[in-house]
C-alpha cells in the first residue's frame, strides 16, 4: 500500500505577543537592524499583511516588544512576596533587573533603555516604579528625581556595556576569558554593580537626607 502522506505540520496562531516574542528572538540573533515587518513575516511563515492585524507598522511591533520587556523585568529581587525593606533597597533591585535584563537581551535592551518616557509602554512603567518608591519611604519629588537619575545610569551604562560586545558567558554575562584590565575593566558588570552603591549613598546624602521632599 502507498504510504499516506503526513500532514504539514500547523503553524502557531498570530498574536500580539507572539509577533514582540519573534521581533525579540530575530534581534538577538540578528540585529535590530535585521527587525523589519517582511523579514519576520518570513521568519514565521505568514505573508506581509498578516502581521499588520496584530500591529499597526514597525513602530507599533517595537511598542509590542517593549512591553514585553518591561514584563520580563523582576522588580522583586526574587522575593515577589517580599515589599522591599526601604527605597534603598527598592532603587538596588530596580538597577539589578535592569543588567539582568541587558544580560539576558543584550541586542533589544536598547529598545527600552532607550525608549522615549511617553511611549505607551513605558510612561505606566515608570509612574509605577514612582509609586513603589513612595511606598518605600520617599516623598513625591524625590521619588520623581531618584528614578531618572537611576534610570539614566543604568540605560547609559548598560547600553554602553551591550555594545562594546561584552555579553555572553560569565556570571553576569562578562565574556569568558580573562577578565578584563586597566580602563577596559571600568565597563565590566562589576563595576556597574559597584556603582550602584555609590549611587545609593549619593541620592541619600543629597536628594533624600539633605532634601526637602524626601521622608527616609
């Protein structure tokens, strides 16, 4: 008897959050530059038009895939039942979601770290990061200030970090080998961790102990 042909195999159903997780996967491998509607459509089997349903044009996918990474961040420290002690604590878990996210998507980081404050995905994210650092003990404006110094320093460094072509392989992503001397060592994860410290004790010596607006 002839053999009977077996079926092809069923392609995954298009969604929003389908076509942000493919956008993130086809940029780690290949590039931001490489993230274009034709080129994922191709990626995923589906023609062109296909994607536009789900998202209005490359700007909106690159909405999409921000979001997704906003999602992926974890604010928590790996406690998620445990409220952050004080703010200090708070702004230490904010910047180490942030490298652990440069880390783990070294190529799309950039398209949050870099977004604009407005964008849709981001202004909730950010008014939410204010309030979690009020309920840490600080007063409205030095909450408002604390998060775009931190969040300048991590987006600054970070992006500076994934591009000079660090990522892959240590126990925060440093490349395997020997590690890094001299001036080349400044733009190590240890440095940018140990940054984190200096910063904690600024923000508290100017913004929160010799502010005004701060309550801790």
């Amino acid at each position: 008897m002839p053999s009977r042909q077996e079926a092809p195999a069923a392609r995954p159903a298009l969604s929003r959050r389908e076509l942000a997780a493919a956008g993130i996967a086809l940029i780690e491998r290949d590039g931001l530059d490489a993230l274009t509607m034709r080129r994922l459509a191709a990626e995923l089997g589906f023609a062109p038009m296909s994607l536009y349903t789900h998202v209005r044009s490359r700007d909106d996918l690159i909405d999409a895939i921000v979001e997704q990474l906003i999602e992926r961040l974890d604010l928590s420290g790996g406690k998620p039942s445990a409220p952050a002690a004080d703010w200090r604590e708070l702004v230490r878990r904010t910047l180490g979601s942030y490298r652990d996210l440069a880390v783990a998507l070294p190529r799309s980081f950039e398209l949050l770290a870099l977004a604009p404050y407005d964008a849709a995905p981001v202004a909730p994210h950010l008014q939410a990061t204010i309030e979690r650092l009020e309920a840490a003990g600080l007063g409205a404006e030095a909450a408002r200030q604390i998060l775009g110094i931190i969040d300048g320093y991590a987006s600054g460094f970070l992006v500076v970090w994934a591009r000079s072509g660090r990522p892959g392989g240590g126990a925060h992503g440093e490349a395997v080998g020997e590690s890094p001397t001299g001036v080349a060592a400044l733009r190590d994860l240890d440095m940018y961790d140990r940054g984190i410290d200096a910063i904690i004790a600024g923000l508290d010596a100017t913004l929160v102990r010799g502010g005004q607006d701060g309550r801790a």
